[in-house]
C-alpha cells in the first residue's frame, strides 16, 4: 500500500537533485557524439587520403575537423552572458561549417553514390547536429520545449 508521502516521489527525487533528465540527456548525447566521432573520424581520414594527404595528414585533418565542432558545441552549450552579438555569430559559423565540412567530406568517401552508402557515411555529423539540438533543447515542468540558453542564438 502506498503512503501518500510516496506520491512526491518523482518530484522529491528531482529536489534533491536526483533527476534522471540531468544525467540521462547527458550521457545519451554522449555516446551518441562517441560513435558518430568515430564514424565520422574514418570517413573523413578516408577522404583526406583520396584527396592526396599522405598518413600523418590524413589521421590528423578529421581532428582538425571534428575538433572544431567540439570547440563550437562547447561554446554553444555556455551561457551567453557577457558575449556580444558577433560572438554568437562566430560559435554558430564554426559549428555549422564543422558540420557542412564533415557531412561533405563524409558523403564523398563513401563507396559509391547510391543512397545507402551515402546514408551511412553521412549519418554522423547529421547525429551530431542532432544530439547538439537536444541538449541545447529541454523540456520544462509542462511538457512543453524550450531553449536552454535562449541568449546563445545569433538572432
């Protein structure tokens, strides 16, 4: 039988700091970032090498790449407090040109241009991009969506 102290469960867990939507988003948008990183990571190292690179070059053109989209995520996951307008603007360019660069360079390794190959070389950025959406993206008390960090938008 259920006491009704025991009804405040959900919301007395999430007062003491216990709530699973603080970790679980996390860690999702974790190991999703994880494997499309690493998809993407070998597609791109594949079409630094057709693009002539030679070892070296090739293993370190996808960090320059992919590293860029980190350092943007970053800046767009911070409070925009204190930033001015042409700030924002540059975290959003870095981040959407890491992911124009990566989505291209990604497509154009793949093996042949048909729809499947195209799809599975492309899928990373596309699931960074995504994942990136839903953390700046959370839900309120309500159900309803809203932006985390409505500052952080260039507009």
């Amino acid at each position: 039988m259920r006491r009704p102290e025991d009804a405040d469960g959900p919301r007395l867990a999430r007062r003491r700091g216990l709530d699973p939507d603080a970790w679980v988003r996390p860690l999702c948008a974790l190991v999703v970032a994880g494997a499309a990183a690493y998809a993407s990571y070998v597609h791109q190292r594949d079409f630094a090498r057709q693009g002539g690179a030679d070892a070296v070059t090739s293993a370190l053109w996808p960090l320059s790449v992919d590293g860029l989209l980190l350092l943007a995520t970053a800046g767009l996951l911070k409070p925009a407090e204190g930033r001015g307008r042409r700030a924002r603007y540059v975290v959003w360019l870095a981040f959407l040109l890491g992911i124009a660069v990566s989505l291209a360079a990604n497509i154009a390794a793949a093996a042949t241009l048909t729809w499947k190959p195209v799809l599975v070389a492309g899928w990373p950025p596309v699931a960074l991009l995504l994942s990136v959406e839903l953390l700046v993206l959370r839900p309120t008390k309500h159900g309803a969506t809203t932006l985390r960090m409505r500052r952080t938008l260039p507009l």
